[in-house]
C-alpha cells in the first residue's frame, strides 16, 4: 500500500484529487472498509482520516457515501414498498417542489433523489382522504364543487364522495325548491361521535350483561352433571332406550299406509278433486260460449283452438260421486301380521 502524506494542518492528503483512486469501487476495497468499520467499531462522524487508518487510496467522502450506500448493514435494497411511497409523497407535500429532503430521511429510505424526481411516483387519493378533504371544504366553505379539485378531489369524483358522506350522515342533505343542498358542521360531527361512543358503550355494557349471563348459565347447567358411575349408567340406558324408540318408529312406519287418518285426507282429497274438476269443466263451457257469441265468425279457428287444447266434444262433468271410503278399504289386501 502507498504511503499517504500528513498535511501541516493534520489532515491527510489522501484527498488530494491527483493521489485519490477515483470510479468504481472494487470488492477488495469494500471488504477492506466492510471489515475494518466492523471490526474497530470506527468512530462514523469522521470519515476524513477512514481512508489513511484503513489503507484505502480513496477519499473520505467517497467511504462515506459507499458505506452509506451500499454497504451498511441495515440499509435497504430492493424496490420502495407502497408505506415507503407514502412517506415520499407525503414529505413532497409538506415541502414542497424545490425543496430538497432531510439527510436523515434521505438516508433511511436509501433516497438520494430531489423532491422533483419523485414527482412520477405521486399516487392518486384513496377514497378516504378524498371524503376527509371533501368533509373539511363543507367545514372551510360551500362551494365544495369549485374547490374539490383544489383539495386534490377531481370534478367527476366529488358527486360520489359527497353522496357516500350523506350515506354515512357525516353531511346532510335537504332539496329546497328546485335546489338541493348541502352542509355539514364541525359540531354535528362531534355529536355524531359522541351518540356512536354512547351506543358503543351501552352495547358494551349489553354484552357484559349477557356474558355474565351464559357464564351464570353455564354454572347451572354443570350442577348435576358431574361424571360419576350412576351418570354412566343413566347414559347408557337413555341410549338404550332411543334405539328402541327408533326401531318401533321405523316399524310403524310401515303401516302407515294403513292409518285410518292417512284414508281420510285421502278421501278428503278426492272430493276437493272431484269438485275442482267440475268447476273447470263449467269454466271451459261458459268459456266456449262467450268466443262463439263474441266471434261467430271464426266458429272453425275456435274448434282447432279447442282441439289444440284437448277439449273434445265428449267433455262432460263427472256426474259419479266420490268413491265411498270403505270400497277403498275393501281393495286393499290385509297386512301380514
């Protein structure tokens, strides 16, 4: 390694632009600064005198900004996250176009960029932070349709931010005449809040109340079950007893068709049947003799509509009575025992 001169003034020549290695830094010359920073715990605000007690032939400068930027241990590589992007964007925000960002903010999302390069990552606003423009231009003045897009609001997006703040009763609504307006307070919005914090807190309450109910509940309904051998036992007799159950259900299932009430809403049924038919087939005739009055000349079109239909001459009504419940008894075989 070259020797490095020593100035009158203290300061190494080192960084003298004649003596200095200039371009790109070789891996050789990042382990060395990689491993001596790591290895003596070096002292990061004097960078200046880095480079003669590491053996680099650089300046101090251009250790610190390859430390800085390349190869610190906590420093970030890879694109910008959506949070990382906020925080941008909101700092362009407060500082404005020409300013230039805070060092410390600069070195902590690994930015060495002006304010004005971040211009192209500025993203649009979320529907949240246009209703809380739009609520606070109701609270500043009325004509929230000329200044929406001063808040950042575009024109064709302040009707429905507007109406998803009426939704939610944060702004208010009447139609006067042919005009409809709008408002909002600030006090209506501190009252709003504070009916939500006392219903919060009587559903709170409500719940705590129930809880403590089922937990109540809950107690009672142990009492009693407590397992033991006469529990077990009572079990399994109860278990015996629904098989049981079950098995005599399923055999009297099949008598069912048997069951005198089972004959009797059958016979119900056929005489509401028998009845309903009568009634259509009076329906059809009154039907057939209003089109024959009505159009007496198209008496041929009418009978291949009722052709069509299924209505021949032979349509009568059904003069025979419902069959008695015994002859339906009588049909029917005995069961086997």
């Amino acid at each position: 390694m070259n020797d490095i001169d020593i100035s009158e003034n203290g300061k190494s020549s080192i960084c003298d632009k004649d003596r200095v290695k200039r371009g790109l830094w070789s891996p050789e010359e990042d382990a060395i600064i990689k491993s001596y920073i790591e290895n003596n715990q070096y002292d990061l605000g004097c960078w200046y005198s880095l480079p003669q007690k590491a053996g680099l032939i650089r300046c101090g400068k251009s250790c610190r900004l390859r430390w800085l930027n390349y190869l610190r241990p906590n420093l970030k590589l890879g694109g910008y996250t959506e949070e990382e992007d906020n925080i941008i964007c909101s700092i362009y925000h407060k500082y404005g176009r020409r300013q230039q960002l805070p060092d410390y903010i600069l070195l902590k999302l690994k930015l060495g960029v002006q304010l004005s390069k971040i211009l192209s990552k500025k993203r649009g606003l979320s529907l949240e932070e246009k209703r809380e423009k739009m609520l606070q231009i109701f609270y500043d003045s009325q004509s929230f349709y000329l200044l929406g897009p001063k808040k950042g609001v575009i024109t064709q997006s302040v009707k429905d931010v507007v109406q998803s703040l009426v939704d939610d009763d944060l702004v208010s609504k009447d139609k006067i005449g042919t005009s409809v307006y709008f408002w909002s307070l600030p006090s209506c919005a501190g009252n709003q809040l504070r009916n939500v914090s006392r219903k919060l807190d009587s559903d709170l309450q409500s719940s705590k109340k129930r809880h403590a109910e089922l937990v109540d509940q809950c107690n009672a309904l142990k009492k009693g079950r407590e397992e033991s051998d006469e529990r077990e036992e009572a079990l399994e007799e109860l278990k015996a007893i629904e098989l049981k159950y079950n098995e005599l259900k399923d055999e009297m299932g099949q008598y069912a068709d048997n069951d005198p009430a089972a004959f009797e809403a059958m016979r119900n049924a056929i005489e509401v049947a028998h009845a309903a038919a009568n009634r259509w087939t009076d329906n059809i005739f009154t039907l057939r003799q209003w089109c024959s009055s009505n159009f007496p000349h198209a008496k041929e079109q009418l009978e291949h509509v009722y052709f069509e239909a299924g209505i021949t001459d032979d349509l009568d009504y059904l003069e025979s009575s419902p069959v008695p419940l015994s002859a339906v008894v009588d049909q029917i075989p005995e069961s086997s025992p």
